[in-house]
C-alpha cells in the first residue's frame, strides 16, 4: 500500500499534464468553430499533404544521418577507457546545456553569406554559398541539435554488453566482422530503436529550426501547426494536425518496436 501511495503524485502530475491536454486537443480536433461534432477539420488537411511529406523526408534523412554518426561514436566510446567516456560524454553533452533556441541561432551565423563558412570557402575561392534558408540547412541543425538522444542509449546498451558473450563468439572463430554483425549489433537494436525514436519525433515535429534556418521557405508541420494556434486561430485544424502526427509516429514507433523484437537476442555464428 505504501510503494502504490508513492506514485500517487506521479499519477496526478500525468493526468494534469499529459493526459488532460491530450484530450483537449483531441476533442478540439473532432469539433467546428461553432462548437459541434465534425470531421472537416481532418478533410481540411488534405492542402497540406506536401508538408508532411517534407517533414518526415527531412526528419528520416536527419535521423539516418544521426545514427551513421551516432552509432560507430557510440561503439568506440564503448571501447574506450572510463577516463575518455567521461571527458567524450561531457562534450557530447556540453552544447545541451545551453538553450536550444541560441544553438540554432549560432548556427545562423555559422551558415549566413557572411558568416564563418563562407568566409572560410572564400578564401579557398569557393562561395559565397546559399547555405541558409535550405531544406540541407533544416537537417543540419536537426542533426546538431538531437545527435545526443541518438548517442546516448545507443552507448548505454553497448556499455552493458556482457565481455564474455563476444570473447565466446571469438573463441568459435568470428572475427570482429562476423562477431559485430551477429552479436554486437543484434544485442544493441534495443539502443538503436530508441535513439531513432528519440531523434525523429521532434525532428518530425520541430518548428524552431525549420523557422530560423529555413527562413519560412521549408516550413514543416509544427509550423503550419504552430501557425494555427498562435496566428491564425483554427485550434481545430491545429489539433486535427497534430492528432494525425502523433498516430503516424506512433504507427511508425511501433514498426521499429516490432522489428527490434523479430531481431532481438543476436544469432552467434551460423
């Protein structure tokens, strides 16, 4: 009775903040200006198909680019002395200290016509180059700014992969080909399926980079969603929007999550 007591204010904290907006916003979604029951805001959506096709190209592309990055970074901290995991970690971590919105401003200033690369490429006869204001400019700072949800539970699953499993695989003769494809990477998919579901659901959803180094040009579907809310007013169409992007994550979640247990446990050696 106590332990059940313990998580009453972690129950009332999740009903007050997750569970009671989510029912807002699905109930806006199935609701007219006037107050009634209606599906229109969904059928609305169909103008906006574009954007959500731009917004889950870019963010797969980001995720993808994160886990070639992530993963081998991942591996070889893994291999690395305690003394260099803390030092790698601290830098891993140090840029999320700082506030999200002033990252993606340093990167406007990285990326302008004026800015740091430009100058470094014009001095090499290269440029100035149209960095800003591109749909490449909205994937680099989705991989700058989520690189570190892809990392990090991809290294804590390598890190607590038993010694003694790989030397075994190495005693029947893998070599560290074999033994990384069919051991290695098989016991890390669970770290893999959470960097990418912790990588691609705000890159999917993100509004601040699409709006800051995209320049409005590459508006994703937290702009036009955003832009519901704040600007225009329909809640309706908003909530419509972001009901259906949250059923396609989740759809898309749950994919990754089935394909993680199909693979999960590593076949040793055939």
């Amino acid at each position: 009775m106590k332990s059940k007591g313990i998580a009453v204010p972690y129950v009332i904290w999740m009903a007050i903040f997750v569970v009671a907006p989510l029912l807002i916003i699905v109930f806006y979604a199935f609701t007219s200006q006037a107050g009634g029951f209606t599906l229109e805001n969904f059928s609305t959506m169909a103008q906006y198909t574009g954007v959500f096709g731009r917004s889950f190209l870019l963010a797969i592309i980001a995720t993808f680019i994160c886990l070639l990055i992530g993963y081998p970074l991942s591996y070889w901290l893994a291999q690395e002395s305690p003394a260099v995991r803390r030092v790698a970690m601290m830098l891993i971590m140090l840029p999320m200290w700082m506030n999200f919105l002033l990252r993606t401003y340093a990167w406007m200033t990285l990326l302008e016509r004026t800015g740091l690369i430009n100058t470094l490429l014009g001095k090499i006869g290269i440029g100035p180059l149209d960095l800003m204001y591109t749909q490449g400019a909205v994937i680099l700072g989705n991989v700058y700014n989520f690189l570190p949800f892809m990392i990090l539970p991809i290294y804590n699953v390598l890190i607590k992969i038993d010694k003694s499993v790989i030397e075994a695989a190495q005693d029947l003769g893998g070599n560290k080909y074999v033994v990384f494809r069919k051991v290695i990477f098989p016991l890390s998919l669970s770290g893999v399926v959470s960097g990418i579901s912790m990588t691609f659901m705000p890159a999917v959803s993100t509004f601040i980079i699409s709006r800051l180094l995209g320049g409005g040009q590459q508006a994703l579907i937290g702009d036009i969603i955003e832009n519901q809310f704040k600007v225009v007013g329909n809640w309706g169409l908003g909530s419509a929007m972001s009901v259906v992007l949250m059923v396609l994550i989740l759809a898309a979640m749950n994919v990754m999550r089935k394909y993680e247990d199909e693979n999960a446990g590593g076949n040793v050696l055939l």
